[in-house]
C-alpha cells in the first residue's frame, strides 16, 4: 500500500545501532540480519566463489545450530509476508525462540492516508489473513491484530508477551524504515531487539555490486551480475523451513483480539469484487494463479506484451503482499531453464522480469532519493504544463485514444493494469500530456492492486526518462501505433470500451478517422459516443522534444 513520505532511510542504522547496544549489554552476540538455506556451511565463511574478475563475498549466515542468541518468547510480525512456508523471519523466530506469538497490525499511518474505502489491497490483505489465521490455528497458534500505530502497537505487545526479540522481514521503503527504527528504539529501551530478514527479493541493497564494488544504475549488467551470484549461489533460492515444535506456536493471549473482532468496517472499509476482478486473495490463491500459468510459462516471450491474450503471469498481487516467495517462484523458473526444454525461453524472460523487482528494489534501498524526486536530479527541472484538464482526462479514460482509455478502464474497473499497458499510458501523460509523471506515480500508487513503490517509481521514471537506465527522452510512444502493434485485432479495446464494439478494425485504433458515413453504422459518433482526441501527439511531441532539450542544454 502507498507509505507516507518519511526521511532517508536512516533507518537501518538505528535498526543496527539498536540491536548492538543491546546485545552489549546482555554481553551475547548479536544474530545477523539474514537467516541460512538448509545447506549453508556450520562455518562462517569469509569469501564466496569467485565469479568473473571480482569474487562475491558471501555474508556470514548462520545455521540453527549457530544462532547463539535463544530467547524464551518471541513475536513474529507479518508485513508483506503473508504466509507460513518460506517465510524467512518466521523461519528464524521459530528456530531462536521456544514460544513464538504472531501478530499483524493494520497500520493506521499506511491505511489513514488511503482515499477512497473500496481499496481492493486492504480487502485482499484481510482475505488472506484469513486463511493465514485459520493455519496458524491449526497448529494451535493465534493471529493478533490490532488497528493501530504500529510503530507504538508492537513494542506494546512485545512487552505484554514478554518477547525477548520481535521478527520480521525486512523493508526498505523509507517511510517502513523510519518506522521500524522507532520500534527498534522502543524494544531497545526495554532490552528487546528487532531481528529482520531478507525475504521480499532474492538479492538485496548492495548484495549485487560492479567490479568497482559500486551499485549498478543499468539493468542489463546488473542482471548479468544478478545471474552470476545465483550461479554462485544456487542456495539462496532454498525455502526457510516452517517446522513449529509442538505449542511452540502460542494462541491469542488474553486481552488481545482476533481478526473476526476487525471486520473491514470496523477498520473504516468497505467490501470489494476481488473475486469479479479475478483475484483470490491468501496463499491458496497463490498456489492456483500459479498452477495456472506455469502451463504458459513456455509462451511467455511471445504472449506477455498482449492484453488481450492471458499472456502474463498474473502473480504480481501475490508477490507484492507475499502470499507467494520470489524464491518459490523463481525455483519454478528454474528448473524449466535447466536443463533446456521446450519452456526454456519463456522462464528465462520471466526469471529476467523477477530480477527487475530486485533491480528497483536495489534503487530504493540506495537511492532513497527517488522517492518525490528523479534519480536524474537535473530532471526534477522539467517545465511539464500540468494541465489540470488533460489529467482529469486521463484519469477518466476519455483521452479520445482507444489504447490508453481501455487501459485507464482496466485500473479503475479492476485495479490491474497490464505491463504493457503502464509503459504506453505514461508515455502518453508525461509526453504528450506534458504531466509531470510523479502525479501519474501518485494515481497508480492510490489504484493498483499490486502496487509496490519501487518498481512503481522505477517504471515511471523509467517512462518519463529522468530515472536510472530510462528510455532515452526522445523516444515517445505513438499512441495508435501501439495500440496497432500490441491489439492487433482490437480484442482488448472492444472488450474495456463497449462504445468502439461496432467500429471497424480499420478505425479502431484511430476511430477520429472514420469516414463521414460510417460513424452512424458503427454506432459510434466521436464527441457523443466517444471522446475527440484532447491533444496532436505530432504537436505534442515537438513540445515534449523542446522541455528535455532545455534541460540537456542547462536550462
């Protein structure tokens, strides 16, 4: 969900400095933030293999037997994790503590801010943690939730279960790490600590560096690089185990609720069509959306870029709240590459898409500055027009374009947008709207179901060519000739937009064209039926040319 802004991610020192006082002051060693695959050696190792010119240095990861640190209680607190299998920091509580309390916080600072009460995300969250709540019961633990500040809920908790540690996985947006830094603060206080995890990507922060040990700012080397440490490294695509000993998994203490006690009205939201939007939401649902694009997974190269094929893989919601680990599903990738099968090709570009995730993740987490700003600073100068109502045309999907009013329609209808459809739509608001592209971030922060801040900062910078590995500013997409490129047949326009149903495929694209007899055959009268197009992408891109020029030449 969409985080308010917060500071630099000053955060993770804090985490750090928080978690050494107090293991100085237990005088025991501090576990690392990070949890092993099953195979990793007893022993610390120093360096890892060597790959290319550099050799990756492999972080000290301990196993169970290592883990000095043993707590009589701890508390698990689910995030963007929202499963019991392959759930690092789950994993590691459960292998530290003797009793392990779950808990999950609908976290005021987040869903306050939020505008509207038909927000599917918060809907899919509550769904799943349905399913995760009547799982964790089977093993006779308890779920608590709270509605709260959760920066003040968890320390609150952990000092009523008298939990000696407070797990979870690690999140690098700067508003998360603020926010974690207080409750590391908190627990500090009381001589409790905050141990976090990776486990939302394969490789994080600066895990992935060039030979000059600096972070990438381009894709392609950085995925070579990316590849060679999982060459390197084939353990970390290991599950952590979700073993509970028996009553190691502790029931709701007394005084604290459970999530029936916080139907989505009494968090100040309303019921939505996940299930009309084609989402089933919980770990289930996962394993289903799953199951059903694996079969496809051959064709992806080919099919992904067309929306109205069923060529995508349509997992993007798991991965995003976790009802899915990246490391499951880049082991289905995996082992349709190696050895080489008919579903080569398709896994590898797909297994390619995954890698971006922890490219822009990698963004993030180093270049927090992207955050209201362009990685490119000299960027932030751009003279965007803002038409107030060129946006509001957009937003509504009356752009007079087919492509970008069916894409528009698909967000609003259902709060999925497909990945092709985000790169045209952008281009289309940054430059031939002359938008500035951060109010395109803020409305597909507010809609999209699997909304992620960096990878959707990364796409629009990306689109609007002020972020790292951009598109170059000259390359502007035209409009109708992606719609004719990426619909061929119109399949998706006709089904978003019901008004160009009877248009001919020769018109479709651009149904201004029609000639003067045929838009009463076709049911569709441009300016009553569907909207004239709002601007000349010829015109426009003249004008959009002039504003990056004036930046590039100082201005």
């Amino acid at each position: 969900l969409p985080s308010p802004a917060a500071g630099p991610s000053a955060g993770r020192s804090v985490v750090r400095s928080a978690g050494r006082s107090v293991g100085r002051s237990l005088g025991r060693p501090v576990v690392r933030s990070a949890y092993p695959a099953a195979s990793a050696p007893l022993r610390p190792r120093r360096a890892g293999r060597a790959v290319g010119r550099r050799r990756i240095r492999t972080p000290f990861r301990p196993t169970c037997q290592e883990i000095v640190l043993r707590h009589d209680s701890a508390l698990f607190w689910f995030r963007r994790d929202l499963r019991l299998e392959d759930n690092a920091a789950l994993a590691a509580a459960l292998a530290a503590a003797r009793r392990v309390w779950c808990v999950f916080v609908f976290d005021r600072e987040i869903l306050d801010a939020l505008p509207r009460a038909e927000d599917r995300r918060v809907g899919f969250i509550h769904a799943s943690l349905a399913e995760l709540s009547g799982a964790l019961a089977a093993r006779g633990g308890g779920l608590i939730v709270r509605h709260a500040h959760a920066r003040e809920a968890i320390p609150e908790i952990a000092r009523a279960v008298g939990a000696q540690a407070v797990y979870a996985n690690h999140d690098d947006e700067p508003a998360a790490l603020a926010r974690d830094a207080a409750v590391a603060r908190a627990l500090a206080s009381e001589g409790a600590r905050l141990e976090t995890r990776k486990d939302h990507v394969l490789f994080e922060r600066r895990e992935v560096l060039t030979g000059a040990g600096t972070v990438f700012g381009v894709f392609t080397p950085y995925h070579n690089a990316w590849l060679r440490r999982l060459a390197a490294e084939p353990q970390a695509l290991d599950a952590h185990p979700f073993a509970p000993a028996p009553g190691q998994l502790q029931p709701i203490p007394a005084g604290e609720r459970e999530l029936a006690a916080w139907p989505l009205a009494a968090i100040g939201f309303a019921a939505t069509d996940l299930r009309a939007a084609g989402i089933s939401p919980g770990t289930s649902g996962a394993r289903a959306a799953l199951a059903e694009f694996l079969p496809r997974i051959g064709q992806y190269h080919t099919q992904r870029d067309f929306p109205g094929r069923p060529g995508t893989s349509g997992l993007s919601v798991h991965l995003r709240f976790g009802t899915l680990s990246v490391r499951h599903a880049l082991r289905e990738a995996q082992r349709r590459i190696e050895p080489q099968g008919e579903a080569t090709e398709g896994a590898r570009i797909w297994r390619a898409e995954l890698a971006w995730r922890d490219f822009y993740a990698m963004i993030l987490s180093q270049h927090p500055h992207v955050v209201g700003h362009a990685w490119r600073r000299e960027y932030d100068r751009l003279a965007f027009e803002n038409d107030p109502g060129l946006f509001a045309a957009w937003c509504e999907a009356r752009t007079g374009f087919p492509i970008v009013d069916a894409a528009m329609r698909q967000i609003l209808d259902t709060g999925y947008m497909h990945s092709r459809l985000r790169m045209i739509v952008a281009s289309f608001l940054v430059k031939d709207l002359l938008v500035d592209w951060r109010q395109g971030e803020r409305f597909f922060a507010e809609h999209l179901n699997d909304f992620d801040l960096a990878s959707n900062n990364g796409g629009w910078q990306w689109a609007a060519s002020t972020g790292c590995d951009a598109q170059p500013y000259f390359r502007i997409f035209n409009p109708v000739s992606q719609s004719e490129r990426f619909d061929p047949d119109g399949t998706f326009i006709r089904r978003m937009l019901p008004a160009l149903e009877r248009v001919p495929l020769r018109y479709l694209h651009a149904p201004w064209t029609l000639p003067p007899l045929e838009p009463q055959a076709a049911g569709c009268v441009i300016g009553r039926d569907y909207p004239a197009p709002v601007v000349d992408p010829a015109e426009r891109r003249l004008r959009a040319l002039a504003i990056y020029k004036a930046i590039r030449a100082g201005g």
